[in-house]
C-alpha cells in the first residue's frame, strides 16, 4: 500500500524545512518501515494545489497501520509541522506512477 502525504512549506521557513527533510524526514521514514519512492514540488500552478506531494510504501495495510499508530510517526508528523501547513494524508492501494 502507498502513503500518499500532502504540504506546503511555511513562507520563510524553506531553508529550514529541505535540511529536515534531508536529515531527518527520510532517514527516520525509512527507519521506521516506510520506504519513500516518489515527491513532487509544485513550482508553477494553481495556488490551491499542494506545494509538495510525496508518497511511501510498505508492504501490506497491516504494516503501514502499524507504522501510522506508532510514536515514531506521530512525533516524525509532528516535527514536520514545525515546518508545513496543510498536512493532509491518506493510505491509498499502490498502483505505478504518480498517484493523488
């Protein structure tokens, strides 16, 4: 199954928030059981689309359950905040390409 998250980058805070995502936000995604495989930046559009879409996988529901229940994500989630608004999330079946 794929993890389909969605976010824009707080004004001011982009600097801040890609040396997370580097430092932090995979490394700890991937530690956790989520393998992340694909992110978009939105650089030229419609101000009411996301600014960054990005997706992980894991290998069946009951692990990304699992996974979506632990601390580890909440505090992950939690941290990313720091940086983003309008987080939005959903657990969706994987299918090849870019999925919303």
């Amino acid at each position: 199954v794929k993890l389909l998250m969605t976010w824009d980058i707080l004004s001011g805070r982009e600097q801040e928030y890609f040396e997370f995502v580097v430092r932090e936000w995979i490394p700890t995604m991937q530690r956790i059981g989520l393998e992340p495989n694909d992110a978009w930046v939105t650089v030229y559009g419609s101000s009411n689309q996301p600014q960054i879409t990005a997706a992980a996988q894991t290998v069946d529901l009951a692990e990304m359950r699992r996974i979506l229940e632990t601390s580890d994500w909440r505090d992950l989630t939690g941290r990313l905040l720091e940086f983003v608004e309008n987080f939005e999330y959903k657990v969706v079946e994987a299918k090849p390409g870019f999925q919303m």
